[in-house]
C-alpha cells in the first residue's frame, strides 16, 4: 500500500485525536504539524514523533504531503483549506466548516475544481447509531419525517472562556456553531438534507459574569496560550427552521443554562418515529405501530471510537477515490441554517428564502 503523507493544521485539543486516529492506520505518516504557538507546538510534535514543525501553516503545505487536517480555530478554516486544496492536498478540516456561506461554498468550489478530497469532520456521524438511524431512514422505516427536535445542552460548560472559542471574530458565534453544528448536521443528513425556507432564531447570553471555564480544550493541551479574555458570543441559541418540503425541525444549543443536559435527537416520521440520546439508557428508542398496537424498540450498540472510524473514512476515500460523507450540499446547508439562525436573532425578524 502506497504510504500516506499527512499534514496537522493546530495543534490544539481535537488534534491529539486526529493525529491518534492516522497513527493506529497503516502506511500512514504524521510528516508535518504547524501551530503560530511555539510552546504547543513543541509539545504535540515532541508527543507524537513529528519532526517537520512550523510557526506559519503555509510552510506544511510547502511539504510532500498527501492529507491536511485542520484543527485551527473556526476564522482559519476557509483560508486554510482552499489554500491547502490548491496545493494539491486533500483535506479533512475541522467542524464548523467556515464561518459563513460564501467560505463554504469557496471551499467547495476548490475542491470541486482541483479535485481534491474535502471533508467536515463531523464525528457524529460515525457512531453506530447515527449509521443504523440513516439505514432506518434510507429503507423508509420512518415514513415521512416531518417534525425534528435537535439539542444539545450544557449547563455550565463553556469551552476554553476568554480563548477564541469565546471570541466572535475568531469563532463566529458561540454554542450554536460549536456544538449545535453536530446535531444540526446529524439531523439534516437523516432527514435527507431538504432545503430550508423559513428559519426564526434567538441568541442569549446570560450567563456572561458567572461563567464558568467548561475545561475543553483539555486542560493540559493549553501550553502556552494566552487568553485575551473576550466573551463576545452567545451561550444559548435556538433555531426553528421550516424546510420547503414543509417538515419543519426545532434546533437548540447551549454552553450554560439552567436545565437539563446532553444530546438528543428526535424525528417523527408517518410510519415511526426515533429518540437518540446517547447518555440514557438505553440509548435510542423506536417508537412505531405494529397491529394498530403502539411499541416500543429500543437498540444498543457497542461505543466506538468516532475520531478512529472518522478519519480512516477519509484515508479510505482518500485511497479509493470515492466521495466523503460530508455531501457538498449538506456542507452548505448546515453553514446557511446557522448563518440564518444569528441572523435572524440579530435582526430580530425570520429569513425567508
Ligand atoms: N469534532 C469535535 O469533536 C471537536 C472537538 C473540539 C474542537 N473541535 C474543532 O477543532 C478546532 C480546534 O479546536 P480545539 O479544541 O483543538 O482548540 P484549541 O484552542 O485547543 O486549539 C487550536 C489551536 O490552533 C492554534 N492556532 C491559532 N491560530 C492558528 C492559525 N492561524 N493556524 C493554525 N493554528 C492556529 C492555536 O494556537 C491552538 O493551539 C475548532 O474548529 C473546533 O471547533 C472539534
């Protein structure tokens, strides 16, 4: 098997387990890592073995290398991947994708034109329920989908405060685009990715003089950073988005609020509907109709580990040739639902399209 060369943009938290992930495949090697902070820098490529180090990310993609991983805040994503994808490599880039549509689409155009590979590293996808509620969907067990509830809530978690990720200009918002861009992209990948025409959202920040430091990034991955102490972003957001097949879908985010936490995923189809929350017990739950009887199933699978499957996805189409599970238009479609949803907060009024 031909060896694959790869390249690490930001050596932050999330990139331990990219680099983890390469490094339990064959053939594979971390050739080059880049982070402007030279103490991290230091300490993954020490960590990992990587000997190729770089102050500037430009000089990773001077190397010979096949994969760039982007692992950098959210306001370096676009610029870095279109540059490394005119490079000739291609690119697993961290979630959000950009900040806006117009990134996106500019990502997605480069990849089309150069013919380079491009994928959002949305994890979730990869566990075993996401892939067993898809098949559901696919097989039509659920009917027509016609109503979503998406959350995912934290109570006092919000992540490296006073770092970029608090940041606007460097994030582009708060928990909505963090956290919320996960389960907003899990439900529009079930749901078949239908083309949103009303969206209404809302953005809060209550909690803005007792917040309280959520400890991701780990704590002992924060060598050398300095945080400038900006809290500019929300910590709730919620959305409620109307798509033109009329199903309409019910989106919320928080870093802190007073209720209750974790993930959840609802979609109510005509056939039967599903529950997925990984931290109950059990964890998805199928509620549909058997001899005019309501039932209930429920399912369990084992855990996996959703960095490992991730990036051996992309390695493999990377080798194969074939299409990422990140679909140019659900790319574009979570970015503009997002997009919309502070647009709306700000402006106070619904987007129509
Ligand atoms: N998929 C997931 O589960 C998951 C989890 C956490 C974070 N993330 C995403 O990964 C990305 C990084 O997050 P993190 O938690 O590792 O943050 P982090 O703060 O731990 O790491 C970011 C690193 O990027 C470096 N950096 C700053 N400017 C840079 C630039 N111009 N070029 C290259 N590097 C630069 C910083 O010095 C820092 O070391 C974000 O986009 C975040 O949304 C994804």
């Amino acid at each position: 098997m031909k060896k694959i060369k790869v390249g690490i943009i930001g050596a932050g938290g999330i990139s331990h387990s990219h680099i983890e992930a390469f490094k339990q495949l064959p053939d594979i090697e971390i050739a080059a890592i880049s982070d402007p902070n030279e103490a991290k820098l230091s300490f993954v490529a020490e960590k990992f073995g990587i000997l190729k180090r770089f102050v500037n990310w430009e000089d990773v993609l001077k190397e010979p290398i096949d994969i760039v991983s982007i692992c950098s805040p959210n306001a370096f994503h676009a610029q870095q991947a279109i540059s490394a994808l005119k490079a000739g490599k291609h690119v697993i880039c961290e979630k959000p994708v950009a900040l806006n549509v117009e990134e996106a689409e500019n990502i997605i155009e480069t990849a089309e034109k150069t013919g380079n590979k491009f994928m959002v590293a949305f994890c979730h996808r990869f566990t075993p329920y996401s892939q067993f509620i898809k098949k559901l969907v696919e097989n039509g067990h659920l009917g027509e989908i016609y109503y979503a509830k998406a959350s995912c809530l934290r109570r006092r978690g919000i992540p490296g405060l006073g770092t970029w990720f608090t940041t606007k200009k460097l994030a582009g918002g708060g928990p909505l685009i963090d956290i919320g861009v996960h389960i907003l992209d899990l439900t529009v990948y079930f749901m078949g990715c239908p083309e949103p025409e009303l969206i209404v959202g809302v953005t809060y920040n209550k909690f803005k003089n007792q917040a309280i430091d959520g400890g991701w990034p780990p704590i002992w991955s924060r060598v050398g950073d300095k945080p400038s102490g900006i809290f500019d972003v929300e910590d709730l957001a919620a959305g409620f988005i109307r798509f033109k097949n009329n199903a309409t879908l019910f989106l919320e985010a928080s870093w802190a609020g007073n209720s209750e936490t974790g993930l959840k995923i609802a979609l109510m189809g005509t056939k039967s509907g599903v529950q997925y929350c990984p931290s109950s017990q059990p964890p998805l739950k199928i509620f549909g109709e058997l001899n005019g009887v309501v039932t209930d199933t429920t399912a369990e699978f084992p855990s996996v580990n959703v960095y490992h499957a991730e990036i051996e996805h992309f390695v493999n189409c990377v080798r194969n040739n074939t299409q990422p599970i990140t679909t140019p238009k659900e790319i574009i479609s979570v970015t503009k639902i997002i997009q919309n949803i502070y647009k709306s907060a700000e402006t106070g009024k619904p987007v129509e399209f």
